[in-house]
C-alpha cells in the first residue's frame, strides 16, 4: 500500500470521529461580553489606545478553547487528574473491536484533554448527553463515567460528580487500573482498584474544600495500598496529601492529622509547627518513592511542592541534637532553584526508561492526521517552488508541527517549573526574572497549558506592566486577557483586574472607588463556600490601606494589628513582613515616627530571613523616612540607608518605588545641613 | 649551638605535597651550612642558603603573602620554589615568556607572553586559569596593585554590595566534558574545576586591577586580572606641558614601555618608557636628543574613586563571560555528539536507497519501510538491507550511539546549558539595575539602554533552550521508538522471538519516517545560518505577548539556539565596551618627565636597564585616612655615556605631586656613582625607602668575579631639589647631586658576595628576603632583615 492510500484510509476513519463531535465545537459558546460594573473607569483608558488593541483582536475573535479560571498556583489536582486520564486511557488490546474502540478511546482522551485544558468550552449537559449516548452504544467502556464525573467536577457539580465516580469504580470494578507504570509491570490491576478509588474521592474533596473527608479518604486509601503493596499508588496518595495540607492552610488541620493518620511516632505531638515539618515529611517521602518507582511526573510534582515549601517556609532539621544543631533561621533559596531545575528534568528525561506504553492509547490517530493533509499540501507546493526557509517538523512553535509523543502531563509539568519561578523572583526580588520566567512559560507551553496556569501567566505579566509601565498600558493588556480567557469563570482576572483599579484609585486619590473595591474584596473573601486564606489577608490588607489613604489612622492600624494576628496564627511569615511594613507606614503617616520605627525594622529582619529582597529595600526605604522624621540630625543615617537600599529598588522595584526613593534621597540631601549641593 | 640561627619556617606553604625525605634532608643540610657560616662572619645579610640550579633564569618574583619565588628560565619555563628550595612545580606553557608578576593575595602567578597573551596560573599546582589575549605584542611588564584596606572609608562600607547569585543559585555549572572518553583523568579535570571555582569565587575579595605594558607603548588595565577595563596607548596619549604660562602639546611615538606601577590606592599609575618626545604643535622642533627614556605619570583617579562601581560590575560582568563560555563549550558539544551519531545512522541507513536502485525498484526508502508497517509486502531490497546489510547487531550498535548521544544532550542541557542561561540572565537583570543608578554607573559606562537589549536577548536565548530540549525529547523518543521497530521487524525476518523488543507505536514510526528519516531537526537548532519558517499563528502569539509586555523582537523565533546565542554574545560585547572605552577615555598624563636620553642603536637594549619603582605611604599623612597620599621613587641605573655619566645610579622621588602641585616644586633626588671597577646588575626598591643594589665586578678589573650587594637608606642620603625646566632643556638629572657610593663606609648595609652576579634581583618587602642569581647558576637567598621579629610582624601584618 503506498502512502497516499494509508493517509485516504486514516483520512475517513478522522472523518468518522469528527462526526461525532461536531456538535460540541458548534454547541459552544464563544459570545461572552461580560461587562462588569468596574469597566467604565476602564474603558476610558482603553479608549486611548484602541489603535493598538484592535490590532491584536482581530486574530483573537476566532479563537476559541479559551477561558477558565481556578486559583491554584501549581494546581495540582488538575495535574493529578491528569496522571489519572492519561493512564486510564491506556489502550486494552481487546481485537474484537479494535479499531473503533481505540478511535473511541482517542476521542475520549482528546475530550478530557479539552476538559482540563478550559472546562467552560464544555457545556455540562450536552457533553453528559453526548457521553449517556455513548454509553449506551458501548456500555463496556467505563471511562465513560469518568468523563462525565471529570466534567462534573470541572463544572463544580459535587453531587454529580460523586456520582460518576463511585459509579466508574463500581462498574469497571477492577478492570482498568489506573497505575501502568509501576515497578512491576505483570502486577495484576485488580488489587490496584479500591485505593485508586480512594484517591480519586479524596482529590475530589479536596477539590470542592472539605479536608476532613479528603483525609479520611486518603487515610484509607494509604491503608489499602499499604495492605495491598501497591507503592506506586502510596506514593501518588503522599503527593496527593502534602498537596492537600498546603493547600487548606496549616492550622485548621493540627488536630486531624494527628488523630487520623499517624504518619510515625513523632506525629501529633501538638505543636502548631510540627505540622509544616509533617508536611515537609511527606513531601519527602513521596519524593523518595516517586524516585525509586520512576513514577517522573510524580516526582516532578513533588520536587515542585518542595520548592514551593522551601520558598515560604525555613528548613528546620528534622533531628537536631546538642549546641551544635543547626539553628540556621533563614530560607534556602538554593533549595528552590535546585528543586526546580530538577522538576524540569521530567521532560528532558522523557524517554529515558524505555518506551512508555501509556502513549499508545491512540491519542495521535485523530490529531496527526489533522495535520498531515495541511503538511502533506505544503509538501506538494514545496516541490514545486524553491523554498530557502527551513521548516522544523518538531518545532512547537510551527503549525505544520508534527504531535509530540510527549504527553501534555509532562508538558505542563516542566511549564509550572517555569510558573513557579516567576513566583519565586516575585518573592525574592528580581524584576526582570519575573518577566522573562512567565514569558517562557506563556510563548514555549502555551499549547499544553490548562486555561488556568496560562491565565495565571498573563495575570504576572500584567501585574509586572501595572509596576513598571503604568496603569494604562496594564488595563489594555487586561482587556485583551479578558477577551482571551471568559472572565465569567476566571476568577484570577477578575482579581487582577480590581486589584488594578484598586491600586490606580489610591494612587490617584479615589477614596470612594477604592472604598468600593474593597467592600467587594470583602464579599469574596467572606464566603463561606472556600476558606481560602490568602484571599481573606488581601482583603483586609486593602481595606488597612485604604483607610490609611483616608487618613483614618487608627482604624487602619486596627485592621492591621488583627491581620497580623491572623497571619502569626496561620503562620504566614511572608506575609507578616508586609503586614509590618504596612503598619510602620501607618505610624509614618500618623507623624509617630518612634512608634513606627520598632515595626519597620521587624519588618527588614523578617525579610531578611525570608530573603524577600525588595521587600526588605522598601522597608529599609521606609526606615529611612521614619528616620528623617524624627529631624535633621538624622539626616545623614537616612541618606545612608536610602543608598543601601538604592540598586535593588532600581534594579526591580516598581515606578512608584522607585519615584518615592528619589523624593526621600533629595528630602535627605535637603535636609542635610552639611549638604552643598555641589 | 646557641649560636646557630633560627631556620625560618616556611610560613603558610599551602602547597600539600610534603618533600621527599631525601630532598628536605638536603635541603637542611645546605641551609645549616650555609647560615651558619654567614653568622660566622658578622655580615649584614645572613645566607640562608646557596644552591645550584641548572637553568639561566631570566625573572624571578617573591610572592607577596607566602614564601615562595617563581622563576623563568631562559627557555621559558616556570619554576616555583619553596623558601627551603623544594621545588613544588615546573611548568612550560610553550610561549616565550616576557614578564612574570604575582596577584596581591599571591594565589595567582600572572605571566606575559611574547605574544600579547597574559597567562594567569594557579599557585597550588601551576594550572592554568586564564588565557587572555590584551595586547598584540610582547608584554613586557606587568604589575597588578590592589587597593589597599587602609584606604577603607566609612563610605565605601555604606555603599558595599551583594552579590546574590551565591545567595540564591546552587555552584554555578562548568564546562561540560565529553563522558567516558577520558575517565582515566576526571579526577584531574575535577581538580581544575575546583580550582577555577575557587579563582572565580576568591577574586571577588578586594579590588584590585593588573596594568599590563607592551613593547608599542599600550597599557592594558584589567580587574580581578580577567576583565578588561580600559587600555592606554602612549604614543596616542597627548602631554601638555605647562611652562612659564605657556601651554605646549607633546606626544611620545615609539613608544615602548619598560616598568608600570600602580599606588596602592589606585591612583597614579607612574610607567618608564623609551620613545621619541615630538612637539605636536611644531614638529621640526624633535631632534635627536628627544629619543630617550622618560617617565610618565597617569591619573587614574577613575580607578579609585570609582572602585566600588568597578568592583561590582567586573565581579557581575567577568562572571557572565565565564558562564557565556560555558554555554559556547555546551552547544558545541552537542553539536559534536550529535551529528557523531547521525552520520553513524545515515551511513548505515544509506545503503537502502542504493540497494532500491540495484534491485530496478523506483520506490524511496520511505515508501518501502512504509508498505513494511502496513505488512503489504516486503520487498526483497528491504529485506536484504534489514537482514544482511544492517542485521541486529548493527541495528543494535546505531540505536546504543543514539541513546547515548540523546544522554548527553540531556546531560548538557540540563546540567549546563539551562542553569548557565538562568544565572547568566540573572547577573544581567542585576547589572541592569546597577545601570539604573545613572550618578554613580553612568560614569564607568554601564549604560542602560545596552543592558536592556542584553536582558532581552537573553530571555529569549531561555525561549530557544527551552525549545530545544521539547524538540530533542521529541526526536529521541522518535528514534527509540523507530529502531525498537526496526529491531522488531528484523526479528521477525529472522524468525525469531520478539518477545524481548519494547512494543512500539506505528504511528510514531509514520511520523519518523515521514519527517526524520532525511531530516535533521536538532541538528537545525544548532546551526547559526538556519533561518526557520513559522507560522502566521504563532506570529500572532508571539505579536499577542508584546501587548503583555513581551519580547519587542518579535522575530526571534526564526532564529535558531546557535544563532540567538551568537546575538546574545555581540550584544554583551557592545555592552561591556562601553565600560571600557568610557574608562580609558578618563586616564589622562598629567607629568613627563624626560630622564635621559638614549641613542637609537641601543634603544632596544634600554628596555632591559635595570629600573624600579615604587610608592611608600606618606608619614604625616596617615592621620587623614580617607585619602592618604603617597610618594613615588624611581630608581634606575643611567646607561654609560648617556647625559656624560659612567657608572651612575639615580634615585629620584616625588614625581607625581610635582606634576599635580606645580607651585610646590617637591621633585627631589640625586646620583649616585659606582666604584668604577663595579657596576650595577640590578636594583630594587625595598621597604621603608631603602634600595637594594647589586654591584658585580667587572671583568677587566681585579675584582672580577666578586660581587656586593648594597642596602641604602635613602633618607640618609641627601635629596636636592631640581626644578623642571623642560622643555627649555629635555634633561636635566646632571643639576642633581651626585655621592660615590663608598663600599666599605656604613651608610648602608654591604655584603661581599663571592660570585659574579646576573640579573635577576628578587627582593621581597613583605617576607624580607632577597634571592639572587650568579651567572655561575647559583641561587643565592640572602635574609635582608636582621631583625626577625620585625619581619615576623610584618609577615602577619601581610596575613
């Protein structure tokens, strides 16, 4: 058979699939004009520059797949969805049926892909039709369910989704295993199922925020495994777990583990500390598994946990005996960098132990032939003209690219490296970093990538144009990101984007829009829907500036002073430092210079432990001011500090950080009696 | 035995390679005898020891912190001693080495090389570091000065800078080596990393720069030794010359430049040189006596008032050059591996086509191994290609040279190139803030604008890496897949079991033979003439990100990892040539001053009269810390017949404040004349104002064969005062007051040495000894300070 007859045979079977979903592609919703009542203020800057904004949108109206939000910075519950999808697809040789089923199969992998990828493009009730119908046409093919509680649960349908899974376990009972690759590959799948059941459940409560049943699962779920020897689920289940306690903040879980699950002797000895090093236990723990399984992918998570833990928390030795234990009380920054360097190793690793056999599922039958009548035209014209440009096939930057055999899993692994060391530059302080780690990320992964890690991207990317170009040029950008991800379902923009205008209405002295903003952060965090710390400290970090701004002194002080209470009882350490540094201003702003002072150099040494550079230069900033306060004489040990703190606030500090250190090094000048000027 | 001196220990001889027992025994032996005799017979020097050594050395240097003196011979090798003549290393780095001078904390040995290079080795075991190629002729001096701790103002303690790369990225990568090929070594090679780690590491201690001067009169200036600040050339340097109110312009031509010397606070720089002296403004003035050797005096105050600044951009700029060599060294290492394997592949896989066309079939290699996937048939071409031509075990060869090749290129990226691309990006970003700070970095030329587009392009070097690990993923795991089919294939052929062979997928071999089997993706990305098609999607996402504040180039993605890389090293390039361009243009010549003339048949021997120079602190000037000032002396033998003089010595001092201060007129010294049935071999500057000469008796003369070695205090000889009168009269050292040098009178310490004396004098200030050399190949030290406590103070003053 030649060639052109292979790709006429396999041209009809992708015709025969796409059939089937054509009603999805029509069925979705591209129309979103989600105007929100905060736009008017905005549009008046857009307004400016629609020159430039049309340009860019004319390529963008047709795009679609896009928009979705979640505010997970690593999100890994996605990702272990992920693991899940990619092994339950795993092709059965069952020859009876072997084309269509694998087709099928390639369809449903392809589906979940788009599910992960941007759940809002998927509309919950015809895809549930769409997969009953199947369902019923091919009743042996569980992974139906699945699907359908994957769409659930993207569609935060807890009922529904709780549903489809118990009922996926129940009727495939035993049949797919969801973890292919372990150690021992003639390993029967049957002993696998209970706990992979188990897993399933716990991440789905931890999805929708319930700990406590999440734990009990994943309690359990140890306990089977541990009984049944399946380490490669164990490991999962650890990852799973230290996932779900640094997600659901520290504090609220002291008595649960402790009471539940015994992890060793140690545990639950009480100390509201000794759960960061539980934590930090299972981390490495799972780290240690996933190495010794080869489970890559888990142990690239886990690396990327770690360095997530080491960026906010500081490594105590687990066992430390006598004087000379070390007591060294700052963060390793090394630790993250090496963490994340080796995290990124899953996809240069990819391939490395042999053949994986999870990728022959059929996930390329319907999307290389997509491409080959577009490769293969281009190759007819290339016969005929001379062509001097080289195309790369493998190139991810080239349409006519050929499917990577590299999972989109591994893909969006090693992009979240990238992600997280965006987020580790904004912690420590190097602009540039910043800018260029999430421009990797949204130019090299933006194919892989889940709707909500690139939405998270463009945010960085935005908030890195409101610092360093100004207001105008990041609400042109956000109204761009809006069109591009549906702000009905991404919170992330929606948070960007008031806390943009909430940023320009303080800096342009709009208390009362301010005032607004901040009435509505308050709304989102008091929900009783999601404890999500962070989300709550903003809010009430806000609402102490604006009343600062208002000059109502003693009222933002208050605020201040419960939000560091909060931030100490939940261990929030990088947090606290800001909070400081807030409160050091209030005192600054109050004409209390002494009070302040005390609070400011808190402040710089909290920083300096937690290696928050310039945060650290902004309160030396701030020390500077409360110095020159306090009169003339001190003029010179302020002009001193404004130098110390000088290169990193203008190497990566923002515009108005970097203008206020100007004004407060001409006020030192100007007060300096000895100062000639000359 | 009460009598018998204290053997000196050898102080801090990091160096861990213990003597043999034979060797040290000797050594013992020699000193005892020799110091004891010299005790014996009162002298003012006492003999530490006379050796034997089997080479003609040409240069000799005491390393200022340790005890020990590196040595040139003849034949340009390189010998280093220990205090007690242990040898601890010889090296010859095949180059005719012209100048040999120490890093202040003695960890380096710098040499110059005939050939403009300046080679910096390591003092541990004779490594070397650096290679640099500064000038394009010999180097003929070199004196690298660091700035002193006592010139520490509270200022500078204000303004000190971290560099946070150590803070926050594990050991930066090294260069990567080829695997397997040369594991009989790795332990050596591991040594040198370490070593060069630790030289980049241990230069970032104080502030220091090495003056390198050439035999066509440029002056290179360097920090830390490696990066290059500024260079000087003499002859394109204007003099000006202010005398009785009238300005007049001068310029030297010919220029070659004998000794440099930097102060210790980084101020003047004060060089000797030989050169023809022109009036700029009125040329037919030059006459013959204008050739001659004059003295010069640099401002550079740029160094020292801008040393901070300096300090942090060389420490942030020299490690990014090293890191851009890492990343150079990187891909062409897997370029090297890369194409290693295909030509292995292709060479095999190239017999099919040729078999197609044996057979009469008109069908391509894809066709057949596509109608072979499909199981149509298998044509017998094929068939003999897989069974007979190829067979399992070269299949088996060409899929192991793959993985390996693939391991390596993962070793690479992942070991080297990434975390060298991330650190380099990261000193940027950091330089790029210091570039901000325009009142103090505007000065030294670090300019913003060029930093940006480094930055830049840097990122986007990240883009391309990251690319090109996905497409080398992407490749390998398609030729793994490939071959394990192939291998599969041939196994049924053979009938036999394929139960062993990994299962494959089809459509990934589809792939592969469509796209890879004549295509070479990899090797695309490394190679800088590849200009790549895109897109217009991808056009449109990159074009999307610059609303977000993304690259500006949007064009970036048509290059390939190779190019980038090349655009990202031009860049730097540009941008670290401003620092140097901009701080060369603010050294200036505030003072000439012609010493005498020379006639143009020995010109070239001039630059070998003996000549030294040195700054000591002044006294009175101590109580001011913030900006002490120091006084230069210049001591150098007048050449016989020059100026009517045979057999003089002149020592001249305060050079520099006369040149700055023209209404104190300081400039002081005087002649000294030789015994005529000696003359002078070599002279030194040593501590506290003293010079050391070394007389040796001249053939002629009964005294041939007998040498002295004479200690002056200077301030016990008489300075008188000359005035300037250049340029009414070029020279004028006649006016000074000339002393015959009496060699049995004490004023100054003299020594009778029982051999015929050669260059080179060795003296160390800081260790108190002397070493000299008789034309007999003898190696005489000599201990200059009779007061060993004093020099024990000193020695850890130095510590």
């Amino acid at each position: 058979m030649t060639f052109e007859g292979v790709c006429h045979l396999l041209a009809n079977l992708v015709a025969y699939c796409n059939s089937a979903d054509a009603s999805y592609d029509l069925a979705e919703d591209e129309d979103f004009n989600g105007e929100i009542e905060m736009s008017d203020p905005m549009d008046a800057d857009i307004g400016v520059r629609s020159g430039v904004f049309d340009r860019y949108t004319q390529g963008y109206a047709t795009e679609s797949h896009m928009g979705e939000s979640s505010s997970s910075l690593i999100h890994a519950p996605i990702s272990l969805h992920n693991f899940d999808e990619a092994d339950i697809f795993k092709a059965e040789d069952n020859p009876t049926c072997l084309r269509s089923r694998w087709q099928l199969e390639a369809y449903l992998n392809q589906q979940a892909d788009v599910l992960e990828k941007d759940p809002s493009s998927v509309p919950l009730n015809s895809f549930n039709n769409t997969m009953t119908q199947l369902q019923t046409l091919a009743p042996e093919l569980h992974r139906v369910q699945f699907l359908q509680y994957l769409n659930a649960l993207c569609h935060d349908d807890y009922v529904a989704s709780l549903d489809h899974l118990h009922r996926y376990f129940d009727y495939s009972a035993g049949m797919q295993g969801l973890f292919s690759r372990s150690l021992s590959p003639h390993q029967d799948n049957i002993v696998g199922k209970y706990e992979s059941a188990l897993l399933c459940l716990g991440n789905l409560h931890c999805y929708f925020g319930h700990p406590k049943k999440a734990l009990e699962a994943f309690t359990e779920a140890v306990r089977v495994s541990q009984m049944n020897n399946d380490d490669s689920c164990l490991a999962y289940i650890l990852g799973a777990i230290s996932n779900l306690l640094s997600k659901i903040g520290i504090s609220s879980t002291v008595g649960l583990i402790g009471s539940r699950y015994s992890l060793g002797n140690n545990i639950g000895l009480g100390t509201p500390l000794s759960i960061q090093q539980q934590l930090l236990v299972l981390l490495k723990r799972s780290l240690k598994r996933a190495d010794m399984l080869k489970l890559t992918s888990l142990l690239s998570f886990d690396h990327i946990s770690l360095a997530k833990f080491d960026l906010k928390h500081v490594q105590r030795p687990l066992v430390s005996f006598g004087p000379n234990g070390s007591t060294k009380l700052r963060t390793c920054p090394a630790d993250v960098c090496k963490n994340l360097r080796l995290s990124s190793h899953v996809l240069s690793d990819f391939g490395t132990d042999g053949l994986s056999i999870a990728n022959d599922n059929g996930s390329f039958s319907t999307s290389w032939l997509r491409n080959l009548s577009d490769a293969s035209s281009s190759w007819h014209s290339s016969s005929t003209k001379p062509r001097k440009l080289i195309t790369n096939d493998f190139d991810n930057f080239h349409f006519h690219a050929q499917p990577s055999p590299i999972p989109t899993s591994v893909l969006q692994l090693a992009g979240s490296a990238y992600l997280m060391r965006a987020t580790a530059w904004e912690h420590y302080g190097s602009a540039p970093m910043v800018r260029m780690n999430t421009l990797v990320y949204a130019t090299c992964f933006a194919d892989a990538a889940s709707s909500s890690e690139l939405s998270l991207a463009y945010v960085k990317l935005i908030e890195q144009l409101a610092v360093f170009k100004g207001y105008s040029a990041a609400f042109c950008a956000l109204k761009l990101a809006e069109e591009k991800f549906p702000s009905s379902t991404n919170s992330q923009i929606h948070l960007l984007k008031m806390q943009l205008l909430h940023e320009r209405a303080l800096h342009r002295g709009h208390l009362r829009i301010a005032q607004q903003i901040c009435d509505e952060f308050g709304v989102l965090s008091s929900s009783v829907s999601g404890v999500d710390i962070e989300l709550k400290t903003e809010a009430s970090l806000r609402r102490a500036r604006t009343l600062l701004a208002a000059k109502q002194f003693s009222q933002a002080a208050a605020v201040a002073n419960s939000l560091f209470t909060t931030c100490y009882k939940y261990n929030m350490q990088v947090e606290n430092a800001s909070v400081l540094l807030l409160l050091a201003e209030i005192h600054r702003k109050s004409d209390n210079a002494v009070l302040g002072l005390p609070y400011a150099l808190a402040s710089q040494s909290f920083c300096k432990s937690f290696n928050l550079d310039l945060l650290e230069a902004s309160a030396t900033l701030t020390l500077a001011e409360l110095w020159l306060a306090l009169g003339s004489n001190h003029a010179k040990r302020a002009l001193s500090l404004v130098y110390q703190s000088l290169p990193m606030i203008l190497g990566h500090g923002g515009l108005e950080l970097r203008a206020r250190s100007q004004i407060v090094l001409a006020k030192c000048h100007l007060t300096d009696p000895e100062f000639s000027g000359i | 035995l009460s009598l018998f001196p204290p053997v000196r220990p050898p102080k801090k001889t990091s160096p861990k390679k213990p003597p043999t027992k034979q060797q040290a025994a000797m050594a013992e032996e020699q000193m005892e005898e020799a110091s004891s005799s010299a005790a014996a017979s009162g002298t003012p020097f006492q003999l530490q020891f006379d050796k034997p050594i089997p080479f003609q050395i040409k240069l000799a240097e005491w390393n200022p912190e340790k005890d020990l003196l590196a040595m040139v011979t003849d034949d340009s090798k390189v010998l280093l001693h220990r205090f007690n003549w242990q040898r601890l290393w010889t090296i010859s780095p095949g180059k005719c080495i012209t100048s040999i001078c120490w890093s202040p904390d003695g960890k380096i040995v710098a040499l110059g090389t005939e050939d403009g290079f300046v080679l910096l080795h390591d003092v541990e075991n004779g490594k070397m570091l650096r290679s640099i190629k500064s000038h394009d002729v010999a180097i003929i001096c070199l004196n690298w000065a660091e700035d002193e701790p006592l010139s520490r103002t509270d200022k500078e303690d204000l303004l000190s800078y971290e560099d946070r790369t150590t803070r926050f990225f594990p050991p930066a990568p090294v260069m990567p080596r080829i695997g397997g090929l040369n594991s009989g070594d790795t332990g050596l090679a591991d040594e040198n990393e370490e070593a060069i780690q630790a030289f980049s590491s241990a230069s970032c201690q104080r502030f220091n720069i090495l003056c390198t001067g050439d035999k066509d009169g440029c002056i290179c200036f360097s920090i830390f030794g490696i990066f290059p600040i500024g260079k000087i050339n003499i002859n394109k340097v204007p003099i000006h010359v202010q005398s009785s109110g009238k300005r007049t312009s001068y310029r030297l031509q010919d220029v070659s430049i004998s000794k440099v010397s930097l102060s210790r606070n980084l101020h003047q720089l004060v060089l000797l040189c030989s050169g023809k002296l022109i009036n700029t403004d009125n040329l037919s003035l030059s006459n013959d006596l204008s050739v001659g050797v004059h003295c010069l005096h640099l401002d550079t105050s740029i160094f020292s008032n801008r040393k901070n600044e300096l300090h942090q951009v060389s420490q942030q700029a020299s490690s990014i050059q090293d890191l851009v060599e890492v990343v150079r060294a990187s891909i062409s290492m897997m370029s090297k591996q890369w194409s290693n394997a295909m030509n292995l592949f292709h060479e095999k896989f190239s017999a099919l086509p040729s078999l197609l066309t044996a057979h009469g079939m008109e069908s391509s290699s894809e066709d057949e191994f596509m109608s072979l996937l499909f199981g149509t048939h298998t044509s017998p071409a094929l068939h003999q290609f897989l069974v007979s031509s190829l067979g399992e075990a070269g299949l088996k060869r060409i899929a192991k040279t793959i993985e390996s090749a693939g391991r390596e290129l993962r070793i690479v990226v992942s070991e080297h190139l990434q975390p060298a691309v991330e650190i380099i990006s990261f000193r940027l970003a950091e330089l790029r803030g210091l570039a901000r700070w325009r009142s103090r970095f505007q000065n030294i030329g670090l300019d913003e604008k060029l930093m940006d587009g480094v930055t830049e392009r840097v990122g986007m070097l990240v883009v391309q890496v990251e690319r090109f690990s996905r497409v080398a993923a992407t490749v390998l795991y398609l030729f793994q897949n490939f071959l394990s089919w192939v291998l599969k294939c041939v196994k049924i052929l053979l009938s036999e079991p394929t139960d062993q062979v990994p299962s494959t997928n089809s459509e990934l071999v589809v792939i592969f033979l469509k796209f890879l089997l004549d295509k070479d993706p990899i090797k695309q990305l490394l190679e800088t003439d590849q200009i790549f098609e895109w897109d217009i999607d991808t056009a449109k996402h990159v074009e999307h990100l610059v609303v977000f504040g993304g690259f500006t180039d949007t064009k970036f993605l048509e290059r390939s990892l190779a190019k980038q890389f090349s655009e990202l090293e031009e860049s730097l390039k540009e941008a670290f040539l401003m620092p140097f361009t901009t701080v060369s243009s603010q050294i200036h010549c505030q003072g000439l001053l012609p010493l005498y003339p020379v006639t143009s048949s020995d010109a070239l021997s001039s630059t070998s009269t003996p000549a030294s120079i040195a700054f000591y602190k002044d006294k009175d000037s101590q109580h001011n810390a913030s900006s002490y000032s120091s006084t230069d002396y210049i001591c150098f033998k007048i050449p016989d017949g020059s100026l009517n003089l045979r057999n003089f010595v002149a020592v001249i001092k305060d050079f520099c404040n006369s040149c700055s201060t023209s209404n104190t007129p300081s400039l002081s010294g005087f002649l000294l004349h030789i015994p005529v049935e000696y003359e002078c071999v070599d002279l030194s500057l040593y501590k506290d104002n003293q010079v050391v000469l070394l007389l040796s008796g001249k053939s002629s003369s009964e005294n041939a064969g007998r040498s002295w070695m004479v200690m002056l205090q200077t301030e016990n000889l008489s300075f008188s005062q000359f005035s300037r009168t250049f340029p009414a009269n070029y020279y004028n050292l006649q006016e000074l007051e000339a002393l015959e040098l009496q060699l049995d009178t004490d004023y100054g310490k003299v020594r009778s040495v029982p051999h015929p004396l050669s260059t080179p004098l060795a003296v160390s200030a800081s260790r108190g000894v002397a070493c000299i050399f008789s034309s007999r190949r003898h190696a005489l030290v000599y201990i200059l300070d009779e007061d060993e406590d004093e020099d024990e103070d000193e020695g850890s003053e130095m510590e």
